[in-house]
C-alpha cells in the first residue's frame, strides 16, 4: 500500500494525511529548510491546551446541541503580532463577558463562550495575489504567513512567524486562565466590565441596570444565607479558544496523541473550524480535522447543499456525537429562507446532533464608496431575525453566533445604537482584514439575541 509522507498507509488518519489531499489556502513557502525547523520547533513545544479541556468544551457544546445552553463565539477578525498587549486582551474578553451576562440574564439560558483568540493569525483570500498601480505581491494571508505592509520582502511568507504565531498565543492563554480564574470573571464585577466609551451609551446604561440587578440577586442570595464565596460558578468562568485550523503546517505540529486515551488533539486550540473556502469534502482541511477529538466546526455559505452538509457531517462526526460538530452558518440577509431549512432538515432526519450557530456577518459584506470593506448593523440584526425564525418555525434550537468583534472603540461596521455612518469609517478603522463590531455594537447586537431567544 502506498505511504504518505510520514510512512503511514494512505487511507489510515495520521497527522501527516492530509498532506495528501488537495490543500487550498496554503502559502508558497519559499524556504522549505526553514519551514521544516519551525514544524520542528513546534513540535517540541508544550501543548497550548490539553485533551481534557477538549473534552469538556465538547461536553459543554452538547448541552447546546441539546438546548440547554448557547455559544457565544466572538473575537477578532485577525489577530495581530503589533496590536498584542494585556489591555487589548483585557478590553476584549471584558466585551464578551459583558455580551454574555447579557445573554444568560436576559434569555435564561447558560453561554457557552469561545474567542475567536490566541490563534486567529492566519486569513483565507479571495485571491492568491493584490494588485496595487500595476504591481502585483502576494496577498497578505495574516501574521502568521506574512506582513499587511505592500511591499516584496513583507509580503514573501516567513515559516519563522508560525513559531512567533505559538509564543504570542501561549502568552494570550496565560492572560485569559489569569482573568477568568483569577477573579477578573466574578459576577461582583459586572459593572467594572463596563468600558468608558461604552459606558456612556445607550447600550451602556442598558447594561448597567443588568449589573444593578444582579448585584440585588446577590444580595438577596447572601441575605437568604447562601455561602457566595463557595460558589464557584459566581467568581470565575470557562473561556475556550479557537481559530480556523487554516495553516496546516501550523495544525499538524501542534498535533499530539493524549497520553490516556491515545486520542489524536490539536493542542492549538480548543475549538477548530473549516473556512467556506477550506470545505473540500476530499481536501485538506476536513482530512486533517477529521482525526482529532477537538470540537470542530465548518463554515456554510449561501452554495452549501443538502448532500455536502450531510456528506461533511459524516466525515467530521460518524458517530453522531453531541457536541462535536457545529455548523455555522455565513448565509446574508435575505437568504436564510430559502437556503437554511434544507439543511436543517435534512442534517435532523440523519440523526446529526450538531449545533448549529449563526454568522452574520461574512455574508453581509461590501465595499463602501471611500474603499473600505465594511459591514450593516442592521443587515446583521436582519440576518440573525431570519435565522432565528427558521428555528422557531422548525421546532430546531438555534444554538449560537459567530462574530467578529473588538474591544476597541474602532469605526468598522456601519450602524448600531451610536450610528457609525461612511464618512465615519476613515476615523478609526484598523483591522487588517475585515470590519469588526465596536464594543458598543457588540453589546447592542447582545440586546438583540436576547430578545430574539426570549421570544
């Protein structure tokens, strides 16, 4: 039989099997001797996260699955090497905990919350190569490839930043454990979660009479006799990580076989997703999730078939495990009718107990008259209403969003209760790829959902 690269059969998962199968999406390394060294590097690195975690992120996605909970799925566009600091990681995961006691106190409901985090260096392109006056470089793929800089030796891709990639997303994770065990997350500091500009808004005063009320229930509970310092659950939270599992290289060194078990667990993150660009049924990409136990999840646009969502269902979870597979949906408003239901239907009468999670943002996207790609608070919001009436008139539990966020007061997505308007977007617009929801949006589109679910 013949062997891949790394001598195991084809046909057998390894971590080395997708190497061949067609990878989309994978930059032309110029330099494969250093390419190998940084595989190396990173193979003999300590794991980011562990099986265990793993498995409990599975386990809290099944409750999802089941509606008993909701995932909340948010974080940067791309992350950078330049913009990496505590502040920034602080103000992000303060827009998130702000969004998910919204959420939970609104809607009743236990989230599930995931950052698009400590890994998210690397983007998908439309095209291989950007044009500018006529002279033509290699797209910028994020930090972990190249640089945004328009400029022949940034954009050439550098297999030493996957190596940089690892050590800015160990020293994230370190953050986050530290905030969210550290008393960072404690329901007593909701209103500390309030940032500045945010809270002068109308969504920040919103948010404020939540954080008032659940210090009276805090209250009440300590008058009532209830030992608060024992509860756990009130001082600290579970905050996963994940990325799309774009740069293989990257994924397969990062690979290990948990020691208990022998199960197979990119140790990159917790939670990995395939792109709508990296969704081949025989590519790559689902090849290489197909064999560890992490929670995956695949992205599904507006083309996506009945037969290529149930044919991707059993490949990335034969078993029909709660927990293990999401699909999210990246559709654009106006669209959800008619494309979602077949899909709904025909991954429920298979028996797929996956959890299914809106984007509403990536099918949303366009160009604005100044240049800048940018994004409607209101076609978002659209979008959301439309999936969340397909659920309600299908009996199905619509199980959470993916979004693309900042803790940064940034002028990106037009819109929301402050309303950011074209002229508007020149004024602080950073990200180096697509347009992210300020804070004070993301806590308005918080308000939303939690209407949309209570009803």
């Amino acid at each position: 039989m013949p062997a891949n690269r790394s001598g195991e059969p084809l046909g057998e998962w390894h971590t080395s099997s997708w190497r061949s199968r067609p990878a989309a999406q994978q930059p032309d390394w110029p330099d494969a001797a250093a390419l190998k060294d940084a595989e190396a590097t990173l193979a003999a690195l300590p794991p980011l996260v562990i099986a265990s975690e793993a498995r409990r992120l599975t386990s809290s996605l099944a409750a999802v699955s089941r509606g008993e909970a909701f995932l909340l799925q948010a974080g940067d566009c791309a992350e950078s090497f330049r913009e990496f600091s505590a502040d920034t990681i602080r103000d992000k995961l303060k827009v998130v905990l702000q969004m998910a006691v919204t959420l939970t106190y609104a809607a009743g409901v236990p989230v599930v919350k995931v950052g698009r985090i400590a890994g998210q260096f690397a983007k998908p392109r439309t095209s291989p190569v950007e044009r500018v006056d006529g002279v033509e470089l290699e797209a910028f793929r994020g930090h972990m490839v190249n640089d945004e800089a328009f400029d022949p030796v940034a954009r050439r891709p550098d297999a030493s930043r996957l190596v940089a990639a690892y050590h800015q997303a160990a020293a994230t994770l370190n953050l986050l454990r530290a905030f969210t065990k550290g008393g960072f997350a404690d329901l007593s500091l909701v209103h500390r979660w309030n940032q500045e500009f945010v809270a002068s808004s109308a969504e920040g005063r919103r948010y404020e009479q939540i954080a008032t009320e659940i210090d009276r229930a805090l209250r009440f509970m300590a008058a009532c006799g209830i030992d608060l310092v024992a509860e756990e659950g009130l001082h600290e939270t579970d905050f996963w990580t994940s990325h799309e599992a774009l740069i293989l290289h990257y994924e397969e060194a990062l690979t290990r076989r948990d020691s208990l078990s022998g199960d197979w667990v990119d140790t990159s993150a917790h939670f990995l997703w395939v792109g709508e660009r990296t969704r081949q049924l025989d590519g790559a990409h689902v090849e290489f999730l197909s064999g560890v136990i992490n929670p995956v999840g695949v992205k599904l646009g507006p083309s996506a078939t009945r037969d290529e969502v149930l044919a991707l269902c059993e490949r990335l979870d034969p078993g029909r495990s709660p927990g293990r597979l999401t699909l999210i949906t990246r559709i654009g408003k106006g669209k959800v009718a008619d494309t979602l239901p077949p899909l709904i239907e025909a991954v429920r009468d298979a028996g797929h107990p996956v959890v299914w999670v809106s984007d509403p943002m990536h099918g949303n996207t366009f160009t604005s008259e100044n240049g800048h790609k940018t994004r409607r608070f209101e076609d978002i919001v659209a979008e959301l209403q439309e999936w969340f009436a397909v659920h309600r008139a299908m009996g199905t539990w619509p199980g959470g969003v993916h979004v693309e966020l900042t803790g940064d007061d940034v002028t990106e997505c037009l819109g929301g209760a402050e309303a950011v308007v074209e002229d508007d977007l020149d004024q602080r617009y950073t990200t180096m790829c697509d347009p992210r929801l300020n804070a004070r949006q993301s806590l308005d589109l918080a308000f939303d959902v939690a209407e949309l679910l209570r009803s």
